[in-house]
C-alpha cells in the first residue's frame, strides 16, 4: 500500500475537583484514566504525466 503512516498513543489522568465538579454524581471515582490511540495515513499524490520522466515533453 502505498503512502506513509504513523501514529501515536497517549495517556492521561484527570482529576473531577480540577474541573469543579464538586458533587458527587453517583458511585464514581475521583480520577477519569483516558488512552487515546491515532494513527493516520498520508497519501502520495498520483503520478501525472506532467511529472519528469514519466511522458512529459519540455521543448527547449
């Protein structure tokens, strides 16, 4: 397959009474565990024939 990919992963922890939320909305915890994976893919273009090498002709 053609293109190029990459990806990453990442990881965070946060905490209710950092964002105010005070109460207690039911049997929770205080701490919300995130993981959050991406990966992407970059296309390469499709070859023209305007591309050098490939049909093009620049007259002189």
């Amino acid at each position: 397959m053609r293109g190029y990919r990459t990806g990453f992963k990442a990881q965070t922890t946060l905490r209710r009474a950092d964002f105010g939320i005070a109460y207690e909305p039911g049997p929770t915890t205080e701490t919300l565990e995130f993981d959050l994976f991406v990966e992407g893919i970059r296309k390469q273009p499709p070859r023209s024939i305007a591309t050098p090498g490939y049909g093009s002709h620049n007259p002189a």
